[in-house]
C-alpha cells in the first residue's frame, strides 16, 4: 500500500514506523528538515520538506497514486485542508484527519465528502483520556482494552506474590472461577513471551494478558493479585490537553487535584474545572506535593509534555507515599526502562493512538486493533466473512487452524445479523479447541510479535469465490 502520512511529530512518526514494518511504500511530510533526517536514518521511507496542505508539497510525495492519506500534523487546519485537496485534486480513496478540537464532532456534516472529504478522525488527546480512565478505575491494571464494543476487555496485569493463581497451571483459573469464562492469552517473563497452554505455571512477576467479558475482569485480576482498595483520590501533573480533559471527566467520580506550572493556565482551568482543585506550582516540588497529602493519593498522573518532568514527579511522588503512579513518556527508551520498576506504568501517548488508525489501514475487516507492550505486540478483531469454500476459518475449529506461533485466538463475539442494522452482538465466546467459527464472528488474536500482522491479514482474508 502506498501511504503518505502528513506530520512527523509523535504521532505520525510512530504511525510510520508501525506501517514500514509491514512493507508499506510511505512518504511522510513535515515542514521540520531536521525531524524528517532523524526519521529517515532509522527507518525505510522517503521524506518531503514542505507545507501538507499545498498541492504541490502532495504532488512531489506522490499523491497521484496514493491509497491513503493520513493527516496528523499539530493544525487542525492543515489537516482538513489537505484531505480536501487530497480528493479534490488526486482523488486519494481514503483520508484520515487528526483533529484535537472538540468542536468538528458537533459538527460531523463539516467532515463529509461535501466539505473536507475527511473519512475518518482521530483526536488522540481524547483516546489517551479514555485509556487514563479505565487505568483509575482498574488501579491493578498495567492495560485495559475493549473489544466488540466494549463486551470483551483485554486485561494486562502484573502478577504478584500471594496471588491465587501463583504457582498454579494456567488450567487452574476455571477451577478457581468455574462460573466465569475466561482466557490466558500470553505471560512475558522477563520480557520475553510465553503462549500458555494449561500446564504453564504462572510466576510472579509475571506480566499476565487475559481476555473475559467486561463485566467479569476484575474477578479474574484477583486470581493474579490482591485487590488494591479502589480509586478515590487522584493528582494530576500538567494542565495540558490530556491533564486538563481527564481532569474534566474525572472530576465527578474522584477527588481531582490538578497541578499547572502556568499561571495564566492555572487560573483558566480553575475556572472551568469547577470541581478540580487546581494549584499554581512545580510537581517536581517536594514541599508542594507534601502540602497537597501526596501521601493520600491513591493515583498520581505525570501528564506534562516534558518526558524528564513526568519521570522525576513521578519517582517523587511514590516516594512521599502515593500509592501508584503514572508516567506520560514519548521516547520508547524511556518508557521500556521505568515500567515495572519504581513507576509502576509508563505509558506512550502516540502508542495508544495508533490502533484507531491502525484499524483503517489494517487489510481485511478489522473492527478494532490495539497496540501492546509499547508497540511490540498487538490485537486484533477481525470480522469472519466467507463460507468453508472460500474462508480458511469458516465452519474450522481453533484447533484445526493452522495459526503462526505467537498468534493465538483469545475470544470470539457473535449474535447480530450483518443484515440488522443497528443490531448490537450479543454472546461472549471464550476459544477453545473445538470452538467452531462461523461467518460474520468477531474473532480477537493476541498476537506476540507485530511481524506476524501480515500471515494474519493474509490467513483471515476471503477468497475470490467469495466476491
């Protein structure tokens, strides 16, 4: 697929790297000559220097025989000024635009073929906010993913001693719980992957992905590990996009304190966070955070834009007492070495963000995808189309399924009639070996390894026959 990504900032350089990985021709635009360089040392793909929006800067990328445009640079307006060129002039099939203003959402008609010809938004700031939130409200949780419509969560957890799974075979969770069905996707163990069959002794300090129906998630956490008491209290480190939007929502569920070096900032969000406490100060401030009880807090979120600010108040504020805490971090580095350590989650915003567009460039029918473990691994739910003459899946059991190592089938969700419009799925289905896949099956893999997206696309694609 030929792809021209537009902005080389966190987003779209890890939308690049992610998309290069699976043999994509990609031409990416910045107006940036020195981001562009650093892009182009690491990575296969070519580089335009130039305004996105102008159509001669999408001529020189290629734009004539594009397939998709993907629009994530910091304007709004260049952005949906360069997916209306892009149709007007090239006709490129598909656009996706990266808009932080709330304000396009009112206003879906704007973003039709009409106007700016946008097929599909993102705004990462309101992904990454939803993301925060299931982490406060799961506060054992490294990862909480849905899928199906919110009916099936992916749940990645730390296992820890005194669990009542520790030491026990994987097989021991239906004993332990036989009125809840759920599914042991992969274990890494010292940053390496394990697939589990039910012989496989869980450890501690295991990092533990299991699938269940949402209702039924946190049961299964505490078979991995006590219960940690719930959420009440959070303190938030930066006013930004993402500080100021969860503190919105999170403010009418928790106690919420908001911490903004920015006096002029400050004194705006106090006013339109009316149920925050926000403070004018440094979060890296000992005395600061000691006045405000850092002590009691059960959550602290290092939200900032500097990556040094969010790991130094974070490693302080665990320090001084509170019980967990969360690092913003956009270097992988950075992120790899403090996870699991003294920062109990480290979390990569452009990382999260990337499975909404991952989702449209993805071959196939894909509902959904999730990028896990910072970009190393990935689900995935396919929607099954076919019949047993022209699907690989259709009418097979799991077991008969010729998977690549590392691919597993952790769920399957059916009940609506593709013919049903509106109609919602119904029946959570943990897989098994003989469970037997039928078409229009949401179907979610656990995949250990992102070079395996490509045998998967290609094994769960229909045949001709079927078109």
């Amino acid at each position: 697929m030929k792809i021209i990504i537009l902005g080389a900032g966190q987003v779209g350089a890890s939308v690049a790297e992610s998309l290069v990985s699976e043999s994509n021709e990609i031409n990416v635009i910045d107006t940036d000559v020195q981001r562009l360089r650093q892009l182009q040392d690491r990575l296969d793909l070519r580089t335009v220097v130039g305004n996105a929006a102008l159509p001669s800067v999408l001529r020189q990328a290629g734009a004539e025989d594009t397939d998709l445009l993907i629009a994530v640079t910091q304007s709004d307006q260049t952005n949906l000024c360069a997916c209306r060129t892009a149709e007007t002039l090239f006709n490129i099939p598909t656009k996706i635009a990266r808009l932080r203003s709330a304000d396009y959402s009112q206003h879906p008609e704007l973003l039709d073929a009409k106007n700016f010809a946008v097929d599909f938004s993102i705004c990462p700031e309101q992904i990454v906010t939803g993301y925060l939130l299931k982490l406060i409200e799961f506060p054992e949780a490294l990862q909480v993913l849905e899928f199906a419509d919110g009916m099936v969560s992916l749940v990645a957890a730390r296992a820890v001693a005194g669990g009542p799974l520790i030491g026990h075979p994987v097989s021991a969770l239906r004993q332990h719980m036989p009125q809840i069905d759920a599914r042991i996707a992969a274990i890494y163990r010292t940053d390496q992957p394990i697939m589990p069959d039910g012989d496989t002794l869980i450890e501690a300090g295991d990092e533990v992905f299991y699938l269940a129906a949402t209702r039924d998630i946190r049961q299964v956490m505490c078979e991995l590990r006590r219960r940690d008491q719930p959420t009440r209290r959070i303190m938030i480190a930066g006013g930004g996009n993402i500080g100021s939007r969860l503190a919105g929502v999170a403010q009418h569920r928790y106690q919420v304190k908001l911490i903004e070096t920015n006096e002029e900032r400050a004194k705006g969000l106090g006013a339109t966070l009316t149920d925050t406490l926000v403070l004018h100060g440094d979060a890296t401030d000992e005395m600061l955070l000691a006045a405000e009880n850092i002590d009691d807090m059960d959550f602290f979120l290092a939200l900032t834009n500097d990556d040094e600010n969010n790991i130094m108040s974070a490693l302080l504020a665990k320090s001084l007492g509170a019980r967990r805490v969360l690092a913003l971090i956009n270097r992988h580095a950075y992120a790899d070495l403090l996870q699991a350590d003294r920062i109990d989650i480290a979390i990569s915003p452009a990382q999260i963000s990337i499975g909404s567009l991952l989702a449209h460039v993805r071959r196939g029918d894909v509902a959904a995808v999730h990028s896990l473990r910072r970009g190393a691994a990935e689900a995935l739910e396919f929607v099954v189309h076919g019949d047993l003459s022209t699907s690989r899946v259709v009418g097979r059991r799991i077991s008969e399924l010729d998977l690549p190592k590392g691919a597993s089938i952790g769920a399957i969700v059916r009940g609506a009639s593709p013919d049903t419009p509106g109609a919602r799925l119904g029946q959570v289905v943990m897989a098994h070996g003989e469970t037997l896949i039928q078409p229009e099956d949401h179907v979610i893999l656990f995949l250990a390894s992102k070079d395996l997206v490509p045998r998967i696309e290609r094994y769960f694609q229909v045949g001709l026959a079927f078109f």
